[in-house]
C-alpha cells in the first residue's frame, strides 16, 4: 500500500514538472520574446495602470447592474407570460456595454458605455 502512495506520489511530480516546463516553452515560444523590447512610453504605462485601478470599481458596478438587470428583466417576461420583448427591452441594455475601463476610455478616443444600446426589438 505505501509502494502505491509513493508511486502515485511520484507521478504528480512529474505530472507537476511537465506543465511548468510546456508552459514555460510556451511562454518562451512567444514572438513577442524574440523582438527587441519596445521603448517604454511612461504615459502609456501610466494609462494602462490607472485603467487597470479603475476597471475594479467600475467593472463591479457594472456587473451590479447587469445582474439586477438580469434579475428585473427575469421579473418582466414572468410578469408578461413569457413575452421577450419587455425583458429584452431590460436584458440588452443591462448586459451589453463596457465592463472593463480601457486606456482609450482614459485619453477619450473611445466612449465608455455603460449602459448598452436599447433592445431592436
């Protein structure tokens, strides 16, 4: 019995060994590792870790929302007997939008939408 647990045991390592060496070979592979590091734009650094600092807040709001979305919609095709129209007409707008806060959100080359467009019908 403790040959088993130790041959078991022994598997695991190499089972652990093998996908710490293909991830590393795939991490490693990766194009972007063999070009020469790009010039690092301190502004753009800058825009990519505040939109990072703001996607949490932002992004659990926006989930709040979408889920209370979700839940109202649920509550209007109950209501209507199994209408779509008025709970897509809460669903669409509630889901769809931006979740995360990108650096163009930031500079305003992109508008950040919270609120998604309204149902077509």
């Amino acid at each position: 019995m403790t040959e088993n647990w130790q041959e078991g045991r022994g598997r695991g390592k190499g089972i652990l060994i093998a996908a710490a060496f293909g991830l590393g070979m795939v991490l490693g592979a990766h194009p972007a590792s063999a070009e020469e590091p790009a010039s690092i734009d301190s502004k753009s650094v800058g825009l990519q870790a505040a939109s990072w600092i703001l996607t949490v807040p932002y992004g659990a709001v926006k989930s709040a929302y979408a889920l209370s979305g979700g839940m109202v919609g649920g509550l209007a095709w109950v209501a209507t007997g199994g209408n779509l129209e008025p709970a897509k007409g809460v669903w669409v707008p509630s889901m769809t939008g931006d979740y995360i806060v990108q650096p163009e959100n930031l500079t305003g080359e992109k508008r950040l939408q919270f609120v998604g467009p309204a149902s077509g019908g």
